[in-house]
C-alpha cells in the first residue's frame, strides 16, 4: 500500500489559510464634521456623493486633510 494512504494520515486536512482582519482606522469627530461640512456643499447628485465620500473617507482615515484628499480626487478625474 502506497505511503500516502497509510491509517495515520488519512485524519489530517490541508491547513486552511486564516482571513486576515483588516485594522480599521476610525475618524475622529472632527473629521466627520469636517466632511459632512465639505459634502454639505458639493453640490453633486446621489451617487455621485455618496462615491466621492467614500474616496475621501478612505484619503482621511489614512491621515490626509479635506483638501489635500479632494485635491487628489479631482485630479484623479
């Protein structure tokens, strides 16, 4: 019989690879007020918000300001 079918083996899985979390950063209540005082006034249509608070969302939590995060937006149009 071959090696690969022998009885101690016959229990034992490929390991399963574990998610890995994701670290969230969390906004501090100025930034939040900070971006709903920016989107207030933006003057863009349902989707259109809602896209362009999520992009500025993620510049923020990774430590940019409301206008270096919407100058980079715009510039990525």
């Amino acid at each position: 019989m071959p090696e690969h079918y022998d009885a101690d083996n016959s229990n034992s899985s490929p390991p399963v690879a574990e998610k890995k979390k994701r670290e969230g950063v969390k906004m501090t209540d100025k930034q939040k007020a900070d971006l709903k005082k920016h989107m207030g006034k933006s003057g863009l249509t349902g989707s259109e918000a809602k896209s362009n608070r999520m992009k500025m969302m993620s510049r923020m939590r990774k430590g940019e300001s409301i206008a270096k995060a919407h100058k980079g937006i715009m510039k990525s149009k």
